[in-house]
C-alpha cells in the first residue's frame, strides 16, 4: 500500500500505541515531518528571514520528494492536526493524497488554533480525509472549516485481554498525564473523600507531566502516600499488568483553560477491554464510550463530591461494579477492537487510492 505516516517527533511516544498500529498494521514508513520543512509556527515568529526560509523549504522538498519517488510512496497519512497542515504543501506539489489524523490539542487547544487556523484552512481544502476521534471533535472541525464530506469518526481501537479472578482489595487504578486537561488534582481530592469511608482502599495514579510533583506535594502534605500511590511514567505492558490487578477505573478529565480537551482516552478503552468497572467525567469522547448505568458511571466535570460518591459505591458493591466492568468489555467487543478501527481506516484508504488512480 506504501503508506507514508508522519509524525511530529522521530517515533511514537509511549502513549501512542494507536500510532504504533498504525504503522505495523500498513508496513507504512514513518517520518518526522520536520526533516522536510519548518513547523508553520516558527516559521509565523522567526526572525529569519523571509529568503532563509524560502531557502530550506526548496531544500525540504527536495529530499521529500526524493523520498516519496525513492519509496513509491502513494499517500500521506498525517498524525495531528499541525503536522497535517504542515504537509501540506509538499503534499500538494507531488500530488500525493494525504489524510490528517486529529487527536485532542490540535482541535482544541487556542493557542494551537491561532497559529494554526490559516494552515488549517488549506489543510482542510487540500486533504481528502480528515479523521476525528469523537463526535465532538467532529463538531469542532466542522466548525473550523472541514467539509462535512471529508470528516470520518474513527475511535482508536484496543485489544481485547483475558483476565482471571480480581482479588477485592479495593484497588483503583488511574492513568495519564499529569497536566490540565487530565486534572489528576481533582482525582486525587476526590479520593481523598473515599479513604473516609473505605480507609483501606488505595489509589495507583501512572503517568508523569507538568503537574506530577504538584500532586506528589498534595499527597504528602494530606499524608496519603501509603493510599495514594504516584509511580510515574509506565510502560504499555506494565500498565496492562496494572489493570490485571486493579477492580476500579477512574478519570476526571476537564477542559482546560486554554481550551485543550482529550479525543478519546486510549487508558479508557483499555481499562474496559480488562473488564474494569469505570468512573469518568462527561468530556470529550468518553461519552461516546460510557453509557451512565449501563457500561460505567459518568460524572460532570470538576464534581468531586460525584467522583468520591461514585467510587464509594462501587467498593461498596462488588456485584455491580463486575455487572458494569462486564458490559464495558462488551462494549469493546462491539465498537472499538483494534481490527475494526483499522480496518475502518484502510477502507478509507483504498478508496482514497482508487479515486486517485482514476484521476492519472
């Protein structure tokens, strides 16, 4: 198929394991964009000048075609919002179709979308398949300018996991990073809460960011460290292994002040392929996944008297959080394998690559 996949750094941070897929699934090759040009952003700010840049972006598009021609490349497929508007015009020069996958902060962040939006406008003209994460990402690219015709929904996908019995130690389990959008703060507070009724529960938080040793302080100065566990950064299969063993899922991701707002949680779906029983706030995609009452337990943004109330009855009965932990893998099992996203993915580019051939 001679995917080219283009990223924003030279590999796949540890949390992307959808790209990952991606790239192992296509065979694709995978490039750091900013080998071939300079971000649109720096470009907008530089004090260079406008003749340099001239200079290096002939230079980059020479050793990009070079490559496209090297490796019969036959279609971009741009990870984020900016490296696909980046793309853009070495794209579009060599005539090669180019699909922009968006993830979270390249549609919601403001500061991104104000450096960006010009970009955007000719990325969304240009690009023949623009891929969101949630519905309302959807709604938000519509808005920016992206035809209707063009935009697909298409949720990561995960792997389905066996798991045997859980022991009930009242074990809870959170991951991601430690910045705005995920608010571990609030988890952390709200947990806080549980620990007076359920003073032998504890919490695991992974991850690591901006606000991890703002939280660790949080945590000593209440004197939980023997509750509330932070083991920073994790690889996939360690986290995995965690979800072996932990009963209770939860985030409370919020948007955050400069607007930044998760797609889909991948965590999310993972800690529902386990069969964990899980509690998230009302943002983003995790609506799509959760249903209230029937899959997991929804709360609204910020509530922590939700969140604390919510956990707390699910420690209190095991039976329900094993009833809805069970519909969560079904829910999986239905909508977000790893197959099936994929799969969704590769029709769209099949059908991109005949349009393209009946053109030549």
């Amino acid at each position: 198929m001679n995917v080219l996949v283009l990223l924003n750094k030279n590999k796949p941070a540890i949390s992307e394991t959808f790209i990952e897929k991606q790239i192992r699934y296509f065979k694709a090759h995978s490039k750091n964009i900013y080998k071939f040009t300079t971000p649109y952003s720096e470009s907008k700010t530089s004090s260079y000048s406008t003749f340099f840049f001239l200079i290096k972006k002939t230079i980059g598009f020479i050793k990009f075609a070079y490559y496209v021609k090297k490796n019969n490349i036959k279609l971009v497929l741009a990870q984020y919002g900016m490296v696909g508007a980046d793309a853009v015009f070495l794209c579009k020069m060599l005539k090669v179709p180019l699909i922009v996958h968006f993830h979270g902060h390249d549609a919601h962040r403001k500061t991104v979308l104000e450096k960006y939006y010009p970009a955007y406008e000719k990325m969304f003209a240009y690009a023949s398949i623009i891929i969101a994460v949630s519905t309302k990402m959807q709604k938000k690219l519509l808005q920016m300018g992206a035809s209707k015709d063009k935009i697909r929904l298409n949720v990561y996908g995960v792997d389905l996991e066996e798991v045997g019995e859980r022991n009930k130690d009242k074990k809870c389990l959170a991951v991601g990073r430690f910045v705005d959008k995920k608010a571990p703060y609030l988890s952390i507070l709200a947990f806080e809460k549980v620990l007076k009724v359920h003073p032998d529960a504890t919490l695991t938080f992974v991850g690591t960011g901006y606000l991890f040793e703002t939280c660790k302080r949080i945590v000593a100065a209440k004197k939980l460290e023997n509750s509330i566990l932070l083991v920073g950064e994790q690889s996939n299969q360690q986290v995995k292994n965690l979800m072996k063993e932990h009963e209770l899922f939860i985030q409370h991701s919020v948007e955050a002040f400069d607007g930044d707002s998760e797609g889909t949680p991948v965590s999310l779906l993972e800690a529902c392929s386990f069969g964990m029983s899980v509690i998230v706030t009302r943002h983003a995609g995790m609506e799509d996944v959760i249903q209230n009452n029937v899959n997991g337990l929804l709360i609204d943004e910020g509530d922590m008297d939700s969140m604390a109330e919510n956990i707390i009855k699910l420690l209190d009965d095991p039976a329900l959080s094993t009833r809805l932990g069970q519909q969560a893998k079904q829910t999986i099992r239905d909508n977000y394998t790893t197959e099936k996203s994929l799969q969704k993915l590769q029709l769209a580019i099949e059908d991109i690559l005949k349009k393209d051939k009946k053109r030549q």
